[in-house]
C-alpha cells in the first residue's frame, strides 16, 4: 500500500480529500464504477484529478436524463428518481456489468465496487433544500461471492446547489474510503463521513450496512448512533430491525405516536396503544390503510440513568421488534417538537398516546423558557389543526383516586390555557381502560427482572416474558450465562 506524504492531510490524523482518492487510486486491486445522477459527477471529479484514476475507475457516467436513466435502469413504479429502489437498481445494473465485462480469470485480485448516487439539489425557488440516496457495493476480497453494501440517505442544508454538489463529492469519497479501510469499524466509519463536511451542511437520517463483512452489525444500533452523533434529529428502524427513512415511511400517513421508555414494554403500554389505536381508526377522515403507529423513545429517556447502555437499548428494541412495531429514537425531548418534526411530512391525522403524568408535564412552563413566545409558541406547534392527545389515565397512588383529563392538575397559571384546550376537542380520554392493570409500572417490572423476583410476568404481554427469559433481557452482564453474552 502507497505511503501518503504528511502534506496531503488537512487536519492532523483526518487524510485530506486528496489523499483518500490518492491512496485509492494508487491501490492495483480497487476497481469499479461511479454513476452519479443529479448533481454532476461530483465524486468522480475528485479521483480523476487526484492522479492514477485510469487504474480505478473502469467507468463515470450520469445519466442525467430521465429517459436515458429508464433506458439503462428500467422504470420505477411511483415515477420517482431520487429513491432507495433507484439507488439499488444502479448499484446492481452496474456491478453486473463490471463482472461480465471484466473476465475475473484475467484479473484475480480485482476488487470490484459500483459507487452510485441519485440526487436531488435545492431547487431554484430554494423552498425544497434537496436530498439523495448514496450507496456502495463493493467486495473486500476477490473471491466473496456476496457483495457488501452500505446505503445512506442524505438531506442538504446549503441554500446553495455548487456548495450541495461539492459536498456530495466529499461524502462519496470519505464513503468508498471508509468502505475498504474502516469496514471492520462501522461506528467509525460512521464519523468519518464528516471528514471535512460540516454538520451544519448536512444530515444523514438513514444508513444501513449488509453483506458478509457486516454481518455482525445491528443497524439499529447504527440508527442509534447517527441520534447519539447529532447526524440527524431522528432515525426509525422496522421490526425486522432495518433502518427506514422517516420520510418515506412518514409521507402523507395518518400517525399515531406513544412515547416511552418501554423498559420493559408492559401491558399499559400495549393496552394505552390498542385503546388509543381503535379511537385513532375510528375518526371519521383516518383510514386504517394509510396510518401507521410509531412506538417513540427520547435520547434523554435513554440517557435517563445516565451514559447510554446500548445493551440496555436494544434490550427495549428487542421486544417492540417482537411485538411487530416500528420504533422511532429522537432528539425531541419537548411533544411539540416530535410535532413540528412529523408535520414535515404529513398534513393528515395525527394523534399522540400519552398518560396523565405526561400531559401535566407538557403544561410545564420550564420546558419552553428558550422559546421567545414560550409556552404559546410551542403550544402553536403542539396543537395543530389535526392533532389529538388520547389520555390514559393513572390511579393517583396516595389516594387510589383514577385521575382523567377531568381532575388533573395543572399549575395554576395554566388552567385556563388547559381549559382551552381540552373544551376545545384536543384532548380525549380513553375510557374503556383495564383498570386492573393501572398498577403496572415498567420501573416496578424492570426491579423484579434484575432481582430475580417472582410475578412479573402476568405485567407483560402475551410472549414477552418469554422473550425476556430465551434472551435474558434486561440482566447485568455477571447475571447472564455465558452463551447469552454478546
């Protein structure tokens, strides 16, 4: 492997742009293609004047047109280019050609990679800021039969698109960078896509690694990181454990959303979804068809005991996934901004499963002394038009009494703001609760777990205590044998 010289590093230990493509470029094994569509061939550009490109680069095309782009890689259902399907269609189409077109026998050591890109920059108006979906295929030794492959989405943040297409250029070298010299380091690999980009620029909200060299990464935890990293505000991931683009997954739905800390889930918790579910579904312009219910935990939830314990977190993870839910990590410690952020991407029903400590927390005034409007202008946000709060209620534990949106108790400034809302339709209780299991807590559930204590289980849904043994969630590490020690 070439030595890179010391004046080819911008920063001390973070290799310039220059020499990553230089130390690719110079490698005899790396070869592959680049096809980039909608910004220019941005990190093309970057190999080719670095010098020795001719040994890298079997191919750089962009096919910009979308009759020419569906001429080479076929139409896409919804008539949309700057997609994941497209993305994936253009790493197989051309990792394909490279295997026909390069006889392997006369090049045994060759390395193969199909870097593609499909983007969107911000448009003229500067209303849309632009987004694109950026990827690799690539093998890490001549012989694996499976390709790795690692796909990002991305949202620009420049106003504009020379500076969003010089970025994309410098994203897609630290990525075919970071795939073939830091793949044995996910996490890693994760920052560095920020050599020499600034946050501010841009966010990744999506990424998922697969293939042989991967096999042991859980994407989840990936998603974990791009929140823990401030990469992006969210990151949701289905129950099988892949990641999901917010916004596709978001796009024109009807949402209902429970946050928690579901440490372990309980059956509140399923009992707060289904109640809140049938009343959501039973709204006169929801169709059951187009909502989709998001199981909701806060960096600061996660952070609740202090450092996060990843372990502890996919723990939690594990059981919302067994349940068949999809999961949502988020920045968003106040309700409005989970709000603010969901409205990006649908103007339909939206609904929020909360119980009664939640709501008088929201009529907190310390939550919004850093807004210039404080509590009235996260309110504006919180209850839009076509949001409802669904009220579980709690049994008040010194008194026994069932508390409801009837009895709670605010500060007394906020009453009359209360009042508002509530008499105004916003807040809606559920009222065919099971009121033999309001004294669950997870924190009381949690105890009994870690203590080995009896009678847990009946708290949890059906299959979950079972979960929880098989796997032995929720254990010290001293407390597991040893097979169940990741």
């Amino acid at each position: 492997m070439p030595t890179v010289q010391k004046n080819d590093f911008a920063f001390e230990n973070v290799p310039s742009i220059k020499a990553k493509t230089l130390r690719i470029n110079l490698n005899p094994d790396i070869y592959g293609t680049f096809a980039e569509i909608g910004a220019g061939q941005e990190t093309a550009r970057h190999f080719f004047r670095a010098g020795g490109a001719s040994g890298t680069i079997a191919k750089a095309m962009s096919a910009y047109d979308k009759a020419f782009s569906d001429a080479i890689y076929g139409l896409e259902e919804d008539g949309r280019y700057v997609t994941q399907s497209r993305l994936q269609k253009m790493l197989a189409h051309e990792m394909r050609l490279m295997e026909e077109r390069i006889p392997r026998e006369q090049h045994p050591d060759r390395l193969f990679f199909s870097y593609a890109n499909t983007v969107a920059t911000i448009d003229f108006t500067k209303r849309y800021k632009g987004h694109g979906w950026v990827g690799i295929r690539f093998q890490l030794d001549p012989k694996q039969k499976e390709f790795d492959e690692i796909v990002l989405h991305i949202r620009f943040k420049q106003n504009e698109a020379r500076l969003q297409q010089e970025t994309l250029g410098i994203l897609g070298v630290n990525l075919i960078y970071g795939a073939f010299f830091k793949y044995d380091k996910p996490r890693k690999l994760l920052k560095y896509l920020y050599d020499h980009i600034d946050k501010d620029t841009l966010e990744v909200d999506m990424i998922n690694f697969s293939g042989p060299n991967f096999a042991q990464v859980d994407n989840r935890l990936i998603s974990l990181q791009l929140v823990r990293n401030n990469m992006t505000d969210a990151v949701m991931f289905g129950p099988d454990g892949n990641n999901l683009l917010p916004a596709a997954v978001l796009y024109k739905k009807n949402i209902l959303a429970l946050r928690g800390s579901f440490r372990p889930v309980t059956m509140v918790n399923m009992d707060m979804f289904q109640k809140s579910y049938d009343i959501f579904i039973g709204e006169q312009t929801v169709d059951p068809e187009n909502t989709i219910v998001i199981f909701e935990i806060t960096l600061s939830n996660l952070k609740a005991s202090g450092e996060i314990d990843e372990q502890d977190f996919m723990d939690r993870a594990e059981l919302l996934c067994s349940l068949g839910h999809m999961v949502m990590i988020s920045n968003f410690q106040e309700y409005y901004k989970l709000v603010e952020f969901l409205n990006n991407y649908t103007k339909e029903r939206m609904g929020l499963t909360m119980g009664v400590n939640n709501l008088v927390e929201v009529f907190d005034e310390k939550y919004y002394r850093h807004l210039s409007g404080g509590i009235l202008e996260a309110f504006g946000k919180l209850f839009f038009k076509n949001l409802k709060v669904y009220l579980y209620p709690m049994r008040d534990p010194e008194t026994g009494q069932i508390l409801t949106s009837n009895n709670i108790k605010v500060h007394p400034r906020m009453k009359e703001l209360y009042k508002f809302f509530k008499y105004n339709g916003k807040v809606m209780d559920i009222i065919d609760y099971d009121p033999d299991i309001l004294h669950i807590y997870s924190r009381d559930v949690l105890k009994k777990i870690t203590n080995h204590e009896e009678g847990w289980e009946e708290m949890l849904p059906e299959g979950i205590a079972e979960v929880i043994r098989e796997k032995q969630l929720f254990l010290p590490k001293k407390d597991k044998s040893p097979q169940s020690v990741k």
